[in-house]
C-alpha cells in the first residue's frame, strides 16, 4: 500500500461529512470514518483518530464549515454566533498543536471580513473554500519541506524521527518524513528510517514504522530508551522531528521524548533538525516555558496496549503528551521556504514566516 494514497482528512464530496483515516486503528486495520456533528469531531481530534498538528488544522477548518454550515438561516449576526460556539469548542479539543487554532483562526478572520459582504450561502462557500485551501496549501508546504530535507540527506544515511510527523500528520507527504518521500521519488533505495517506539501512544511504532515499511523504506523500529545506543552504535546520521508549536526563540514543542533526542544528538554530536512549516511557528510565544502542555489521562501509561493493568492500582502516573526542547540544541529549522539556523526568530522572520 502506498501511504500517500491515505488521506487524513478531507470532505466527502456531497460536502456534508468530514471523512478521517481513523489512526487508532493503524496499522491493523484502514478504516475512514465519516463525521458531521460537532462532538463526534471533538472527539476524533481528542482521541486521536486525526493527528499530528498540520492534520489537526485541516480536519478543525472542515469541522468548523461543516458544523456552522448547518445551521439553516439567512441572518448574518446568527450565523456568526453560531460559528463561533463550533470554534470554540473544536478548539478545546487539543491545547499544544498551534496549527488547530491557527486554522481556526484563519476560518475566523474569512468569517470576519466578509460577514457585511456576502450572503449566509455565500459565506458557507467562501468557508467551505478557505477548508480546501488549508488543506491544499498543506500538501505544498510539506512538499516544500521535504525537498529541503532531501537536500540535507546523503545516500545510506540512516535517520532517526520520533513520533509520526509523516504523511499521517499531515495532508500529504508529512514533515519530518517528507524528505525521505522525496528522496524514493528520486529514486534512492538505500535510506534507513529508525523510527522511535514513542510512549505511550506508539505513533512512531504504529504510524511511522507502517508509513516507511509500506512505502517500501528499510524501517527499523526502537524502543525510545535504545536511542542512545543506536547513536553510539553510528547507527543514525541524522535526526528528523516534527514540532507541534515553535515558539520566537526557536524553542519548540513536540511529541513527549523529543527533548530527550536532541539531548542525546547534542551529546554523540549528531544533526537533529525540526522539521516546521509556518503554520507552527507561533511568534506570539517568547519561548518554550509558555507554550501550553497538554496532560493525558493515566491509564494510557498503565493499561492502553496491554491485555492487563500493568502498574499498580492507586499510583500517580506522568504523562505530559508533549515536552519542550531548547532551542540550543537544534541544528535547524527546516520550513517550506528554507532552512534556518541561528538566531531563529531573526531566520524565521528574514524568510516570511512570522
Ligand atoms: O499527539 P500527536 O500524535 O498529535 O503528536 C504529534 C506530534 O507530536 C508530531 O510530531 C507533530 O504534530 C508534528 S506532525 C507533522
């Protein structure tokens, strides 16, 4: 199977129904699952059924045409209000991905401007629009991203990526794993794809580690604490991660462990490079102390994945779903514009992207 032929999330073409790959089913079992009410879309963002920030943007612009699209009226001020209850509430769904409440916002701002312009129908259109274009300009800018990656990568190299920040992230292509899609477009075989494990909700064993195999990659996957020896070993070249939100010092969020990685790379003095396209970068966010942590609930570190409660009853469990790397230990940003190093928000602003 070829992932790029999975869509994570899209409209169905009667417009009705917001259509998701259900991700908690990989890689047993593909599945779409169609939405239309605004809790079910809740909870697929929620749960994870769509993820991955730049995926999360996408099925939050169609949840939020689709939910406010169904309000039957001809009054401006009423679909307005009704709009904006759906944003809110999809925008509770997940705290740390910028890019949900970057989308929305941007479906707001289409809402905003042409609210004395156009017509109920009309606006309905004008949003439905704005959804597709998120997701179109998505499949660009991981394109972009992967063919800057490629740019970075040497035939045989082995990469290390945490999490998925694949094709299942995103529209298409992905972000940390875009460049590898390029680089079997170009027709190299010979790429190594270590894909860390990623407690405790296995993306990287369950998405990554099936996205690479299926695209016919040599795919090895590691428990997250064998990174260090996988390093020492020579194994891994270089390190390819997504990111949920960059904040203007360059420090960024992603998946939980991430910070762990670029420590481990500073150490063993290996590239480890975060791969971001704009809509993840949140300038209004100094550094990484104030970007929000999302907190899961325990049983996905006690029980989730085994046929029986694997720690004891009563205990205190961790479980942040994302950590904050420093700034300091990143090589580069690679965005869909460019590559940007030190100093990041002087890089980030010299090519557009806040
Ligand atoms: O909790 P998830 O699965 O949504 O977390 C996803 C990640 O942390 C990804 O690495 C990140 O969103 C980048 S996706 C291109």
């Amino acid at each position: 199977m070829n992932p790029l032929r999975l869509d994570t999330a899209i409209l169905s073409a009667d417009g009705k129904e917001l259509i998701i790959l259900d991700q908690t089913l990989l890689p047993g079992k593909v599945k779409y699952l169609s939405l239309s009410r605004i809790d079910d879309i809740w909870e697929a963002i929620y749960s994870l059924r769509v993820r991955g920030a730049p995926a999360i943007g996408v099925a939050a612009a169609y949840g939020v045409y689709l939910t406010s699209a169904q309000l039957e009226t001809q009054d401006m001020a009423a679909f307005c209000a009704h709009f904006r209850t759906q944003k809110d509430r999809l925008s509770s769904a997940r705290p740390t991905a910028v890019n949900l409440s970057w989308a929305l916002n941007r479906m707001e701002q289409v809402l905003e401007e042409n609210k004395a312009l156009l017509t109920v129908p009309q606006m309905k259109e004008r949003l439905k629009a704005e959804a597709h274009a998120i997701r179109e300009e998505d499949v660009a800018i991981s394109r972009g991203i992967g063919q800057y990656g490629f740019q970075l990568l040497r035939p045989g190299d082995g990469i290390l990526t945490h999490c998925n920040a694949g094709t299942l992230a995103t529209a298409k292509y992905g972000t940390a794993l875009a460049p590898v899609y390029i680089a079997l477009e170009q027709g190299w075989s010979d790429l190594r794809v270590y894909c860390d494990e990623t407690r405790p909700l296995l993306q990287g064993a369950r998405l990554s580690a099936f996205e690479m195999h299926s695209a016919g990659v040599d795919t090895t996957l590691l428990c997250d604490n064998m990174a260090s020896y996988a390093m020492a070993r020579g194994l891994i070249d270089i390190i390819f991660v997504g990111c949920d939100r960059v904040s203007a010092n360059g420090d960024f969020a992603n998946k939980i462990g991430t910070s762990a990685v670029a420590i481990l790379a500073k150490h063993y003095g290996i590239p480890f490079y975060v791969c971001a396209p704009s809509s993840t970068i949140d300038p209004s966010i100094p550094d990484g102390a104030h970007i929000p942590i999302e907190e899961r609930p325990g049983s996905e570190v006690t029980e989730m994945w085994y046929e029986k409660r694997m720690a004891p009853e009563g205990i205190k469990v961790l479980n942040p779903a994302f950590d904050v790397t420093d700034h300091r230990l990143i090589t580069g940003f690679i965005t869909e514009k460019g590559v940007v190093t030190a100093p990041f928000f002087e890089g980030f602003q010299a090519l557009g992207l806040c």
